[in-house]
C-alpha cells in the first residue's frame, strides 16, 4: 500500500578554492593601470559597471566594493573598436577575441572613451579605430 523510501544525504565538503588576483577585492589589486565607471551592455540591459585594468587584463565588477569580477578579459589578442555612435549610444567601445563573447561598453564623453582607448591600445595590445 504504501512504499517508503529512505534516502541518504551526504554532506558537501567545501573545497578551499585558491585565490588569484582576479578573485581580490579591487583596492588589493595590484599593478593597476586604469579604473572607472563604464555601462557594459548585459543580456538584456545596459548596466553600470566598475572597470579595472591591471596585469594585462579588463575586470568588470558591480561596484568599486565587490571582491570578485563578473567578466575578466586579456587584453592580449583583444581587438578594441571605438564607434561615435551604436544602436543609440554615444561613444561605444566594442571589445572581440577570437575565441570568446564580443563586449560591448559605452560613456557619455567623449573623452572618457578615448582615455580607455589610449589605456588599452598599449603596444601590448591590438587596437582598430
């Protein structure tokens, strides 16, 4: 009539994970070349994000206090596009690899934009205007 059933629950055992440079808070970063605020197109939505470049990498982060990056891109191979205006919006930065998602951000100056266009172009990097 009636089936009973017994289950076991196992407990997780939480493995230490290591921290890496892109898991520090954004004031422990080092070797920080550029920071500021930037809207970074999402799925949907265009969202404000805080953005650091450090060690040859751009971190995108919620807020300037979150201690973990919600995008990491190397900049290394990383072609980057400026574009006056894009689909209604001013000053867009188009960041494409050939091996990942491409990256859309925009600024309301102009100027903003440039000075992230001169960080990024570094000889390091492979820029395309």
């Amino acid at each position: 009539m009636f089936d009973i059933f017994f289950f076991s629950v196992r407990s997780k055992k939480k493995k230490k994970k290591k921290v890496q440079d892109e898991d520090l808070p954004v004031k422990d970063l080092a070797n920080v070349t550029c920071t500021g605020d930037l809207y970074h197109k999402g799925t949907f939505t265009w969202n404000r994000r805080y953005v650091v470049i450090s060690d040859a990498r751009l971190l995108v982060y919620r807020s300037d206090h979150d201690n973990k990056p919600v995008l990491n891109i190397a900049l290394p191979g990383c072609e980057v596009a400026y574009m006056e205006k894009e689909k209604g919006k001013n000053h867009v930065l188009r960041l494409s690899q050939a091996a990942s998602e491409t990256q859309w951000f925009y600024t309301d100056l102009k100027e903003i934009a440039t000075h992230w266009i001169d960080v990024r172009c570094d000889k390091r990097y492979m820029c395309v205007y």
